[in-house]
C-alpha cells in the first residue's frame, strides 16, 4: 500500500515496476487506486492488467472498461459486485475515475470487496483527495494497491529516456539521450511513442550498436545542430553567434520547440552551472580540494559524467553573480512567454532578445 505522502519520481517508477513485476506472476489485488498528475504510469498499469489479467475467452464476459463521464460509483459498485462467468474472476477498468459522479459511494465497497473483482481506478491528472473517506478505506485494505504517478523533475528525465531505452534493449549515447530531454521535455508519453518510433524505423539496426544524435534527427526530427541541447552549449562555451542562429531556428519552429521548454532547459542548465561554481568557491573558501568530477556530477544531478567539462567551463566563463543574473532573466522571461510583462514583443523575438541580454553577462 502507498503511503499518504507525495513519493518521488524514483518511487513512483518503482511501485509501478513491482505492480506489473507482480502481475506477470499471476498476482493480482481486489482493488487498485491509480492516481496523480503523470498519466505515463497509470496508463502503463491499466495497459497491462486490461491485455494480461484475462484470457482472450474470458475477456468477452469478465472484462469491463467504464468511463467516469458515463457511470456512477454506485454503478461501478454494482458491477463489481457480480460475479464472473466461466473465469476466476473478473476486471473493471474505470478510466477518468475522477470524473465519476459519487466517487465517494465507492467507500462501502472498498471495506467488503468481492474477490473474484479486479477493479481498477484510473484517476488521472491529480491525486484522488487522501482526506476523503473513500481514499481512507482504500489506503486501510490489504485487498487494496495505490499507486500515486508523479512527473519527474527536469533533472531526472534525461534518467527517464536511458532508462526506458534499456528496457527496449537499445544503447543511445549520452548527447542523443539529452537532446530527447532537453526537447521534449517531462512529456513521458511522448518520450515513449518517440523512442518506439526510433526503434521501430531503426529496425534490426537499432540493436548491437550505439544510437546517434544523428540516428535521432534522422528518424524523430529532432535537429542535432539546432536544439536546446546545442543551444546550451553554445552559451556554455559564450559562442553567441552560435547561439543566435540556434534561437532562429527554435523560434522559427515554435509549433515543435515550445519556448517553454527552451527556458526550462536553459534555467535547468544554469543552476548546474551556478552549482558548480558555489562548488569551486566553498572549496577554496574552506581550503579544501576540489571534490572529484564524479562527485560533482552527483551532486548538481547530470545524468553522465561525460557532460561536467562543458559545466565547468562555463562556470569559468560565468561567475556565481553572472549566474544568479542569468537566472534571473529566465524567471522575468517566463513570465513573458506567458503574455506578462511582454509587451509589444513578439514571441518569435523573445529567445533571441534573452541571448542577447545573457550575452551582456
């Protein structure tokens, strides 16, 4: 059972990987609450009870899938109630649980469940409320699994796309792993369909071999001279020139490179640096050594230890100051990209006029 306390992403990971571990193994719980703001996870869970819990026969008179909008919770009650025919049991997917009217009426079911039901709870884009009696009851049962699906953090999505490359058996190197982070985002749905789109159009030759920044451009559309990945570089290094041309491009195709993804990328990127820096300065401060590249790497939350020289030259050719200024500018261009404070300034103007002021850093 979960506890009532917002997990962390590797948490999350995990409660769904032992849910799914402990599916294979034929082992299923009366009830399952599958709730919170990352639909990867719920619909991952869902996916495999709804194509595994059943036989083909048996899904023609045990399975159920029911929509929130359409149903209600004594209604879903109901039907869990019954009793399967010609199986051990039956499931009753419920997708968008938390648009279904009398959720709360699904409180007395989940004291008494029937155990021959697998009922499923999709409850999606935000927690199912854990001050409600019915969050209470299912949290109390040992017939119960919760599962709370959390977004990573901007930092550990480039974790995320080894992770799930791995489990398709594909090897991508480290810059073709940060050009899917930095570009799509914590989109890990998207992430997923782009990485099946990888292997599926690789082929044979996706396996055996290291996957390329090319290989991606190729085969997601993913520029690999022109991306949030490169466009931190180029500022990592105070290549300007390089930078602009790099924000022509993004801001020329803002349908597929949002800037919002382009400032958090950035913002993500120079409190790396920042960290760095405060590094190299408490080192001296206390007349202590450096700590080694793989201690740092740990400590400002790179996925691969390959990337430190590029953190550590910039943070030779930006000071703390210069950082915590840089910093600053992303905030204010935030709230730009979001129609406050903008002004007469086109969005297509905004990336290059953020280069420009970071420039005067």
């Amino acid at each position: 059972m979960a506890k009532s306390a917002t997990i962390s992403f590797e948490s999350c990971q995990k409660q769904c990987n032992d849910i799914i571990s402990s599916a294979k193994k034929g082992n299923y719980t009366s009830l399952y609450l599958l709730h919170g703001t990352e639909g990867y996870f719920i619909d991952l869970v869902e996916s495999y009870i709804t194509q595994n819990a059943l036989t083909e026969d048996e899904k023609a008179f045990n399975q159920t899938i029911i929509y929130g909008k359409d149903s209600t919770g004594a209604e879903v009650a109901d039907a869990a109630r019954r009793y399967p025919m010609l199986s051990e049991k039956q499931v009753i997917i419920v997708r968008e649980a938390q648009t279904l009217k009398g959720l709360e009426d699904l409180s007395h079911y989940a004291e008494n469940p029937t155990p021959s039901t697998v009922l499923v709870l999709c409850h999606r884009d935000k927690n199912l409320d854990k001050r409600s009696a019915l969050y209470k009851k299912l949290a109390a049962s040992k017939s119960c699994t919760i599962m709370e699906s959390v977004a990573p953090r901007d930092w550990e999505v480039a974790r995320f796309v080894s992770s799930l490359a791995a489990q398709r058996s594909l090897q991508i190197d480290p810059s073709g792993i940060q050009m899917i982070a930095d570009n799509i985002g914590a989109n890990l749905i998207r992430i997923s369909s782009e990485i099946d789109k990888l292997q599926t159009r690789l082929g044979e030759d996706a396996f055996g071999r290291i996957i390329t920044a090319a290989d991606i451009e190729d085969n997601i559309g993913i520029s690999k001279q022109y991306n949030n990945f490169e466009l931190c570089k180029a500022l990592s290094y105070r290549k300007f020139d390089s930078a602009l041309k790099i924000a022509q491009f993004l801001s020329a195709s803002s349908k597929d490179n949002p800037l919002f993804l382009t400032i958090t990328a950035l913002f993500t990127h120079f409190q790396r640096v920042t960290m760095v820096g405060f590094i190299r300065f408490d080192a001296q401060r206390q007349n202590k050594p450096v700590p080694n590249d793989n201690e740092i790497a740990k400590s400002i939350k790179i996925p691969n230890v390959y990337f430190l020289d590029e953190y550590k030259t910039a943070a030779t050719n930006y000071s703390i100051a210069k950082c915590v200024t840089i910093l600053g500018l992303l905030r204010e261009w935030d709230l730009k990209s979001k129609g406050m404070g903008a002004g007469s300034t086109e969005e297509s103007e905004l990336l290059r006029d953020l280069i420009l002021r970071i420039s005067l850093c």
